[in-house]
C-alpha cells in the first residue's frame, strides 16, 4: 500500500476579503468578503446595479479596490501589474454578456484568436484545438459560420469555447442567460455544468436569474447594498430568511 501522505488543506481558489470600492461619492462595495472553492460554481445573485460586474472587474484586475484584498489561489492579486497581471489573467476565461464575438470573423476564427494571440502553436494544433473545445460546448460543422448566422444560445456556446481554448482555471460568466428564451437559459446552464465536469474548472457565474443559480450553483452568494448578504447551497439559499432575497425568490416562484 502506498503511504499516506497528509493532504494539504486546498485554499480557495478565489477568496475576497473585506473589499471596498467607491466610484465619487457613491460606495458600491462595502466590504465584500467571498471565498470560491476549487472546482466549484459560485453564482452571484444581486439587483440591477447592484455591484455584481464591478465585484467581477477586481477578480482579473480591470479594478483595483480601495481597500481589502483579493487571493486567487493563495496569491495575493490586489494591486500587481505588469507581467503578475498578465499571468494573473491567463488563469481567468471570460464571457461575456452579449457573447462578445468578432462578427467579421468565423466560429472558427473566433476560438482559434486566443491561440494565436497568446500562442506560438502551428495552425494543425490550433486547429485541433478549436475542434475539441467547439466540441466540449456541443458544436460541430460551424467552423465557416459567422456570428450573425447563429442563434443567441449558439454564440453563447463559441463564446465559451473562445474562453477555454487557453485551458484557464477559472471561467468568469457575466449574466450568460440574460435576454435568453427559457429553453435557451436550459441549454446554457447545461453548457455551465458541462464545462465544469469535463474541464474541472472554476466557475464564477454573475447574475440576476435565480432559475438559472438554482440549476448550476454549488455555491450562492447574494450581493445587496455592497455586502454578500447571505450565501450557502441553493437548498440553503431556498430557506433564506433574508428580506432581500425572500423578494427574489418570491419573483422567481412567480414564473415557475
Ligand atoms: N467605472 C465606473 N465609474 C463610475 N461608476 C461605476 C463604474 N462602474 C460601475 N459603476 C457604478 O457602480 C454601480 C454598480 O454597477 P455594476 O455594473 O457592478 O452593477 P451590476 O450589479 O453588474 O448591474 P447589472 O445587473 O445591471 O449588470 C452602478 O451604480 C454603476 O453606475
Ligand atoms: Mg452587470
């Protein structure tokens, strides 16, 4: 039998701790504190304006807090520049809201950006590459379509297929089923859990469909008046006696 070997404590993959940040006179987080466990899905419910991107924007460092820190995987990342924020970066996918496609360019073209960008692989590998990652999302024979050929759920899914093709740890999605149908909001949940599964990624999603956070979440985080003002499981958030998120999930069982 091997040894066993003590096994280290993970630390989280993301954590936040006491976050601050003002834009003038208005104080949008006020001491955010969030912790994202590796190979989970954290979703981020909150309101309309409510900070949500801006809480977001610190995490790959598009904003630097006022005060408080952010770690991702330990490190430290608040205020680094440079190169640490480069390599800061090549962690985290991104997608977008509105997808966010080249609309000049191919499916194909779109996924293979990344690679050429940031890569110095031949166009045989890339091409591989973009292969397998259109096929993780569930698209085949597209690679010649442009953006205004596919539906909204479609460009979702080159979406995130353009956001793994570097292997990151961490997709970042910003409100992905919003203006969606719900059947399409039920495709792309299960492109989320899908990219989870076989990628092992962490995910981090931002939104205001408590349906959808409900489907995909491991981990919920209600984002109100600048704090997390409750989290847990979905069943736990269900239970919620918190007025806010009573509201929101009064909305949500109005629908259903
Ligand atoms: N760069 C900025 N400069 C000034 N104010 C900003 C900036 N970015 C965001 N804000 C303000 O911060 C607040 C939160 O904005 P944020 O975009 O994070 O909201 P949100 O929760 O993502 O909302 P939505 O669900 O509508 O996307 C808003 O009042 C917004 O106007
Ligand atoms: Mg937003």
């Amino acid at each position: 039998m091997p040894p066993s070997s003590p096994s280290l404590p993970m630390p989280p993959m993301i954590e936040v701790r006491a976050l601050h940040k003002s834009f003038e006179s208005r104080e949008v987080l006020r001491g955010v504190n969030l912790s994202v466990a590796q190979g989970s899905t954290a979703v981020i419910l909150g309101g309309s304006g409510s900070g949500k991107t801006v809480l977001m924007k610190h995490l790959i460092g598009l904003l630097q807090p006022d005060s408080g820190e952010i770690f991702i995987e330990g490190a430290p990342i608040a205020r680094i520049s440079g190169h640490a924020l480069n390599e800061l970066r090549r962690k985290f996918g991104m997608v977008f809201q509105a997808a966010a496609l080249f609309d000049s360019m191919t499916v194909f073209d779109n996924v293979a950006f990344p690679l050429r960008e940031h890569t110095r692989k031949p166009e045989n590998e890339i091409a591989r590459i973009v292969h397998e990652k259109l096929d993780i999302v569930g698209l085949r024979d597209i690679d010649a379509k442009f953006p205004a050929e596919l539906s909204g759920g479609m460009k979702k899914r080159v979406g995130l297929a353009r956001a793994i093709a570097l292997e990151p740890k961490i997709v970042l999605y910003d409100e992905p089923t919003t203006g969606l149908d719900p059947i399409t909001t039920d495709y792309v949940d299960e492109m989320i859990l899908d990219a989870q599964k076989k990628l092992g990624v962490t995910s981090v999603v931002i939104s205001h469909d408590i349906g959808s956070a409900m489907n995909i979440a491991n981990h919920i985080a209600f984002l109100h008046q600048g704090q997390i003002c409750a989290e847990g499981t979905p069943e736990q958030m269900r239970a919620s006696p918190h007025p806010a998120v009573a509201t929101f999930l009064s909305t949500w069982r109005g629908k259903r």
